[in-house]
C-alpha cells in the first residue's frame, strides 16, 4: 500500500558516513514524518556511533547492507516500497582509490546499477545520484575565469572520479532508456561534522590536536572549494523535492581556497605552531583546481549556502576540540568494535 504524500519512505545509501548521515540528521529535523531507512555496508568509512541517537526511533530502520548485494537489494526494495533513494554509498577517498581502484568500480559503478536496477523493477518517485565536481577534471590556477558548469565535459584524473562518472552516465541512461525519474547533482569539497579523519579539513585539525605533523601535498597550492555539509544536504533535499527529472546540478560555496591556506587557518584556530606543517610527495594525478557555477541551482531552486567559511570552520574545528572520543575511536580502531557492539545489542533488542 502506497503511502499518503506527506509521509514518504526515504531510502539513504551510506547514511553511516560523512554526508550521508548529515543527510539523515537533516531529512529528520526537516521531515520528521518521512521514515529514513539507511543502507550501509559498514565500510572503515562508517560508524554506527554517529547515527547511534536514531537507532531507537520509529521512522528509522538500519540495514548493514552492500549496494552490490542485488538478492538483499531487491528484498529491501520489495519489503519497503521506497518513494526516493538517495545514493550517497560509495568508495570516496581519491588516494585509496589510487593504491586500489577495484573495490571503487565495485561500489561506485556495479552497486549504483544495482539500486538502478531495484528502482526499475519496484518502482520510485525519484532515484538521485549524489555526484562530484571532480568528474570535470581540474582547472589551472591561472584562469580564476573558468569554473564547471553543468555543461563542461567530463573529463577524469582518478580511479575515484573515473567510478563517479562511470555511475553518472549509467544513471542518465537509465533516465533516458527505461524513463527512470533521476537527478544528479557534482558538489565540491564538503567540510563539517563526522568528516573522516583521512580527509584534508579533519586530517589537519585532529593531527594538530594531536601535535603532530601536517602532510601538505606538494606546494600546497593546489585549490579546492570548500562547501559546509549542511549547505549540501539543504541542496540534495531542493532537487529531490523541486528539482526536475533527468538534470544535473552542480552545487558549490563559491569558496575557492588553497591546501596551504587552509592548513594555516587551522593552525592559527588551534594556536599551534606552522612549523607542524611538512611539505610531503605529491598525490599521483593531482587535480590543480575546482571551482564550481552553481546559477543553474540557484535560479532554477532558489538555492543558497548559508553556512559562509570563516563560521563553519570554526564551528567545524569546535566540534573535532568537544567529539575527540568521536575521532580518537576511529584512530585507534575502536570504532568497529563498537559498530559490532551496536549490531550485537541494539540493533537486534529493536528487531
Ligand atoms: P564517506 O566515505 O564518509 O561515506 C561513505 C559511506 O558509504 C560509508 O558509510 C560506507 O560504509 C558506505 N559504503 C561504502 N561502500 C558501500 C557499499 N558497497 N554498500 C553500502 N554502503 C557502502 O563518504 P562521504 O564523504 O560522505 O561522501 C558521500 C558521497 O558524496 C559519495 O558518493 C561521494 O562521492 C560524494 N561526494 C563527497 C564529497 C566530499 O567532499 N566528501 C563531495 C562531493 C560528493
Ligand atoms: O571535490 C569533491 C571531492 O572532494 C569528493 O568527491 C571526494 O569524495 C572528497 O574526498 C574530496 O576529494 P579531494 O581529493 O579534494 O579531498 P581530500 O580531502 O582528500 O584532499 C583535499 C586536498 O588536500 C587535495 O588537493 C589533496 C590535499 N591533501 C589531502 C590530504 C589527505 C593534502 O595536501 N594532504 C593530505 O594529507
């Protein structure tokens, strides 16, 4: 039996990790009538202790599950009849996908055209793909002219962006050859809570926590654009509600900064000394610069960040000084004992 309008079932892909759990916190607060049911294989990108406050609540369900897992795909689709999915699942650190690119092709490509698939065969109001601005290729640091538009050729560096475009185009097809109601949307860097302490931003703030060294790849000079993750999710929730079947959107701050700039700002914040900061090798195929043209979102969505940089990094930083257990578990490895413990009892106390 299909639900009434206001009460959707919402399915979110990688809800245990950075942006998607942000997502989750945000559909919930905003839609509290909306059942949320993540799906997430528990990666050493996910941990149960970021959504651990929503295991008890009634509209949300869990489901350890691998988007490559077509049989326990279908079965969920088939049991939940869900009206969106929201794809955030996926293989999303560039350097990893350059030590081993395979599992990147496994979850980023085969696991989207398994939800693909699961949309077509049980049916969906809306399938997004939550895309990146790194499936444009980079820009040069000398034409602060150019940006990606929704319309710049794909053009990829890495086995990660290859696998985010590769998805890309197969969500189009399916738009266009089995008419399944997708959208798209390539969003540059996101920063804020539960970030993954591999990444620059959180990498940078717990290591100099921490005393110790900063890893600058390069000169430093490389530029990315930095969004605050809730502006993300308020954008994903604008297409998924307003937006229209079959378009991509870019989504960006507008808040080009350097590596070097950014560590320096974080080190100023921490009152620690720049001499932390170590010039290291840099990554193989390193993209020089990303900026993105959001008009198309803004004009079309009425789309805006919110968040400007200098206050969400602060609060960003403020959050990884008061969650150092969130970070320090996932450092020593403690956390997937806890995703096992969480499983063991709460998980199965709920079912
Ligand atoms: P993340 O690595 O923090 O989280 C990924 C989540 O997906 C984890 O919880 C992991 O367990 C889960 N997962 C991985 N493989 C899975 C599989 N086979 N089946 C089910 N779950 C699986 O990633 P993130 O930074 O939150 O990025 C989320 C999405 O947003 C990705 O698709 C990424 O490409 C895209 N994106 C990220 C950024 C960014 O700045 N972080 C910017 C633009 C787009
Ligand atoms: O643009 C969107 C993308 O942003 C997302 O699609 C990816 O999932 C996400 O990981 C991010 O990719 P980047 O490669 O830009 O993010 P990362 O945090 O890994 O690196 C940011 C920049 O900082 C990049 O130029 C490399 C540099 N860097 C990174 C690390 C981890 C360093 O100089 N030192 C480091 O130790």
């Amino acid at each position: 039996m299909k639900r009434d309008s206001m009460s959707k079932t919402v399915i979110v892909t990688g809800g245990a990790g950075f942006i998607g759990s942000n997502f989750i916190f945000h559909i919930n607060k905003t839609y509290p009538e909306y059942k949320v049911i993540c799906v997430d294989k528990l990666t050493y990108a996910g941990n149960l202790s970021t959504i651990e406050s929503l295991l008890s609540e009634e509209k949300f369900q869990l489901e350890i599950l691998d988007i490559c897992n077509r049989d326990g795909i279908y079965e969920l689709f088939r049991s939940t009849q869900p009206d969106i999915v929201v794809n955030f699942a996926a293989e999303s650190h560039v350097d990893r996908s350059i030590d081993n690119p395979e599992v990147f092709l496994e979850t980023n490509i085969v696991g989207t055209s398994v939800l693909l698939d699961a949309c077509r065969k049980y049916g969906v109001g809306r399938f997004h793909q939550v895309s990146t601005d790194e499936v444009y290729g980079d820009l040069p640091l000398d034409r602060p002219d150019l940006l990606f538009t929704e319309e710049t050729p794909i053009h990829t560096s890495s086995p990660y962006s290859s696998s985010k475009a590769a998805a890309d185009l197969l969500v189009l097809s399916y738009g266009r050859t089995y008419g399944l109601p997708v959208t798209i949307s390539r969003c540059s860097n996101n920063y804020g809570p539960y970030h993954f302490p591999e990444k620059l931003i959180p990498l940078m703030i717990t290591n100099a926590l921490n005393n110790k060294s900063l890893p600058v790849y390069g000169t430093g000079e490389n530029i990315r654009d930095w969004l605050y993750v809730e502006d993300h999710c308020r954008a994903i929730d604008l297409i998924i509600h307003n937006g229209k079947i079959g378009e991509v959107y870019n989504i960006g701050g507008n808040n080009e900064k350097s590596n070097i700039e950014i560590v320096k700002i974080i080190c100023r914040a921490l009152k620690k000394d720049e001499d932390l900061i170590k010039f290291v090798e840099d990554r193989k195929g390193h993209d020089l610069r990303y900026a993105i043209d959001s008009t198309k979102i803004m004009r079309q969505l009425a789309w805006r960040p919110q968040v400007e940089f200098e206050d969400g990094i602060r609060k960003t930083i403020q959050w990884y000084v008061d969650h150092q257990d969130w970070w320090k578990d996932i450092l020593s490895g403690e956390y997937v004992k806890k995703n096992d413990w969480i499983i063991e009892t709460k998980l199965k106390m709920e079912r």
